[in-house]
C-alpha cells in the first residue's frame, strides 16, 4: 500500500493528516474468510468510516477533541479474497511497517483471526508484550473443523505466542468445555460475562507494561449490536464498553496498538452496531493515543 497520497475512499470522521505527520493510522482488514457462521465483516471497515461521518469530533466523556490527534486512515488493506494465510501474511508485513515508522495501528475489521498476524508483528517489536481481549468468546481453540487458520483460534495462538499469563480476556461467554478447561490449566486470566468491573481490578497489575487491545464487537449484547456474525445473548451495554474503554485510558498503559473486529453490517438495518464501533474508534483516539 501507498501512504504517501490521501485514501480516495470516505476516510473515518476527522481524519487530519498526512500518513507522515501522523501519530496513529486507522486501516481496514476486509477478511471474513473463515467465519463458521455468518460472513460479511468484510465490509465492517468501510461501514463504521461512512458512519462515522454522524459523531460530534469532540468527546464529553474526555474534554477532548479529534483534532487534537494527529491520525491517517489509511484505508483498506487490498487482501486476496478467500486466501487467509496470504492475508494473514499482508497484515503482518503492513504492520511491520506502521512499526517501523513509528504509529499506533488502530485496525478494523474484519473477522478476529485478522488479529493473529498484529500480535505476531507486535512481538517482533515488543518482547514483554500483553493482550488485552475483550470478547464474547473465548478464540482459545487450536482448530476449527481441522483448520488452524479460524476465527475462533487467535487468542490461542496469542497464548502460544506470548505465553498465557500475558493474555488477558475480559467478557467471555461463549466457548467449548475445553477452551475453559485451557484457561484452568494454563493459568491464563479470564473474567466471564462481565469486562467493566474486572478490568478495573486487573489493570494496576499492567502498570508500565505495552498492552496491545483488541476488542469483538460481540462482546455487546445483541440487542446493542446485532450487526455480528456470531452473535450471543447476555453481552454487556455498549456503557459498559465505553466504559471500559476509559479504565484503560486512565490506566497507566503503555498502549501500543488496538483493533475493533467482526462488525457485520448487513445483519443490522438500523446500524446501531456500526454506529457504536464508530463510537468506540472515537474514545480510542482520544483516549489511548499519546
């Protein structure tokens, strides 16, 4: 990809500068190509940018102001349709680069196994890196019908990468006995059903550590966010998130990067899920970029 000319597509509200004067980059992974029930995140990235267009720029929760942010949206990565591991290679290699020049990768997607190959670049660059996951499932599988490549195997892959006492999940309600029995196991932390409260306890732990978040939008009850592919009932408010959002925000973080996933449009005619990632994109800027 080009940075060095505008992205000629609706470019995510506010967006102030060039790729070179920027401090963050906003870019999208349209990926949904191992989704084990509905697809369609795949068009998530332009959907919450063309959304974006009916926030206010200014933030009540934070006194703050998008133009306060230097940010580039970069677009949309042209990932091969139907080739996950080449996909997965792409991300990597473009991440490697917003490393390398310095920004802060605030991704969009895209179905979760997009954020296996950020994670993998992340640790290139950040030995002690640790995952913050925010989710209404767990991802801890090694497979899904026989295929490592899934949607439902990044954070395992995150646990096998990084070591599972450096993942962290938060929300989860979803997943097979053994993705649990996993987290028993391996001592890794999860808190179940809830993200608000037991962020609050777990952050001051992370004090001065590189955190990388990513968060599914499935983490929100469907009734806050139908627009998903792999809905589940019991999620948590979309006050909730925001949040939580903020605890990190006020944490002291080195926050490194951050992705807002698995946003499907078609399966929300009065947009409200998009509208919410739109939402969230705003306070990550304005909160979590430095």
């Amino acid at each position: 990809m080009r940075f060095d000319e505008a992205y000629s597509g609706n470019v995510f509200i506010g967006t102030n500068s060039t790729y070179e004067q920027s401090t963050a980059v906003i870019y999208g992974m349209p990926m949904d190509f191992t989704v084990s029930f509905r697809p369609g995140s795949r068009f998530g990235p332009a959907r919450i940018r063309e959304v974006s267009l009916g926030l206010e720029e200014y933030s009540p929760y934070l006194d703050r102001h998008l133009e306060e942010v230097k940010y580039f949206d970069a677009g949309d990565i042209p990932l091969p349709f139907g080739n996950a591991q080449r996909s997965i290679d792409m991300i990597e290699e473009f991440i490697d680069k917003l490393l390398a020049d310095g920004k802060f990768p605030l991704g969009l997607g895209g179905e979760h196994l997009v954020s296996w190959p950020i994670f993998r670049a992340l640790q290139k660059k950040y030995q002690d890196l640790v995952i913050i996951h925010i989710d209404a499932h767990a991802d801890l599988r090694e497979h899904y019908e026989g295929e490592p490549l899934s949607h439902s195997t990044p954070i395992r892959k995150a646990c096998e990468l990084l070591g599972p006492n450096n993942v962290y999940s938060f929300g989860i309600r979803s997943g097979m006995r053994e993705e649990f029995q996993y987290v028993k196991d391996s001592g890794m932390y999860m808190a179940k059903f809830d993200v608000a409260k037991p962020l609050k306890e777990v952050l001051p732990s992370l004090t001065g550590k590189n955190v990388y978040v990513t968060i599914d939008i499935d983490v929100l009850d469907p009734s806050a966010a139908p627009g998903t592919g792999t809905a589940e009932a019991g999620g948590i408010t979309s006050k909730e998130l925001l949040e939580a959002i903020h605890l990190i925000s006020d944490a002291k973080l080195n926050i490194v990067g951050a992705d807002i996933v698995e946003v499907a449009p078609a399966y929300d005619p009065t947009e409200q899920t998009q509208i919410a990632a739109s939402k969230f994109v705003r306070e990550i800027l304005l909160g979590w970029v430095k």
